[in-house]
C-alpha cells in the first residue's frame, strides 16, 4: 500500500511499525533473545519474529507493547509434512500470538505441484484464522523463477493467506537471481503478481536505510529485519557492515 507521505518525512515509530524485528539465529541464548526483544519493543517495532522455542521467553516482554509475536513454522526449509506443520502451528498458537510465518514447500513448487501447495498452505491459514492470527507465507524466492514465484503467489491466495512473503535469509543453494531477497525487482513483481488481493513482506538482504525507505515508498506492506540492521534502517545507527545474515 502506498504510503500517505514519503517515507524519509516519517518518524522513527511509524517507520517502526513496518518492521518485524527478526531474532531467528539458531544459536541465540534466551538472554540474546530477552536483549533483541526488548530492543524490538523500544524501537515500537510491529513484531518481534522469533523461533517456536523462542515464545516463552518472548511473549512476557512483548505483553502490554505495541509489538506483537510473530513465530516461525517449519522455518526455513518447509519441509515437513502438512499434519507437522498443522500440530507445530496448534502449539503457537496456544501461546496466544499475533502473527505467523510459514515456508513454503519450495521443492513442490519447484515441481509444479501446486494442489499440494494450496493445500498443505490451507490448513495452516484455517488454523491461523480460527484464532484472528495472520498469515504469512514465505517463498523461497532465491530458489524460484519468476514463473514459479507467479504460480506460489496463486497458490497462497487461494489458500487464504494475509501476506506473501521474499525468501527466509537462510538459503545457501544455487540462486535463480543475480540479487537476493527482498530486492526491488523482486518486490515489484511480487506486488504486481498480488495485485492487492493479499499484502506483500519483504525479507532478506535489507540491511541499509536508503533500501528500506525505497521499498517503503515502493508500496510494501511489512519488512522483516534483521536484528542488528533495525536500528540502521531506522537512522538510529549509522553502520550496517556487520549484518550478514541478521536472521533474515
């Protein structure tokens, strides 16, 4: 959605509340957990996006704030079966969270099974949504052509999600793209392809201010962030180069 005013004429909260502060590393301790959380919930990020082993650390500290609790399903290589998927959503969901973001099955839709992907996406949306819990859904867009991330996009409408989301930060096999993540091509086009029938996240590789107000002003709906590049995109910070993966 376009915004109402550029985004370099926003303050630090209403850029913030674009940011999902993304606390993912899989070696993180519970104390670098409580430490990003609380930095989520002073910068008035919209979450905080944490693992499933994450929630009761989290959830205590985001209680009461603006920011809310988005989790992570089968992240990052959605590989599990539907009826796992389905159990590991009932379980967060129990903890009374906001909002949630599942891989796609990149590997189906890299073989064009498309019936298995609106499935196996549906059931995890049904669930969300008997909850109010919002749904994001994350392709692997490194992996996918333009063509398979056409048909994703389908896919996940139809399976009623809220959001499509860029990749998950985390791939390491052959990239289809010159760039990666939440370039703004690929932005764009997965704008192009919603065609506002559902919102779009960016994730991956946005590490600097100037990128991040871009894709603002471009029309993005949410972008998850890695936890050291928040404050940078925020002007909080000025330094950016020890972002390499960030979580996202």
């Amino acid at each position: 959605m376009k915004p109402v005013k550029p985004a370099s004429e926003m303050s630090v909260s209403e850029l913030a509340a674009y940011i999902d502060h993304s606390i993912l590393k899989p070696d993180f301790t519970p104390d670098d957990v409580r430490r990003e959380v609380a930095n989520a919930v002073t910068y008035g990020c919209r979450t905080v996006c944490i693992n499933p082993a994450s929630v009761e650390v989290a959830a205590p500290l985001c209680a009461g704030t603006s920011t809310g609790l988005c989790v992570v399903v089968d992240f990052p290589f959605g590989c599990s079966s539907t009826a796992s998927k389905v159990a590991q959503t009932e379980i967060v969901l129990a903890a009374g969270i906001q909002e949630l973001d599942i891989v796609a099955n990149y590997g189906w839709i890299r073989a064009g099974e498309m019936d298995k992907v609106e499935d196996d996406l549906r059931r995890v949306v049904d669930a969300c949504h008997a909850r109010g819990v919002l749904v994001k859904v994350i392709f692997e867009t490194d992996a996918l052509t333009w063509d398979e991330i056409k048909a994703a996009v389908e896919s996940a409408i139809a399976a009623g999600a809220d959001f499509i989301k860029t990749s998950t930060g985390f791939y390491t096999g052959g990239n289809q793209h010159e760039k990666t993540g939440a370039f703004d091509e690929m932005v764009a086009f997965m704008m192009q392809c919603a065609a506002g029938r559902c919102l779009v996240k960016g994730s991956g590789a946005i590490r600097d201010r100037a990128h991040f107000l871009r894709l603002i002003d471009a029309g993005i709906d949410r972008m998850g962030i890695g936890y050291r590049s928040t404050p940078v995109v925020l002007g909080l910070t000025a330094d950016a180069s020890s972002s390499t993966t960030g979580g996202y």
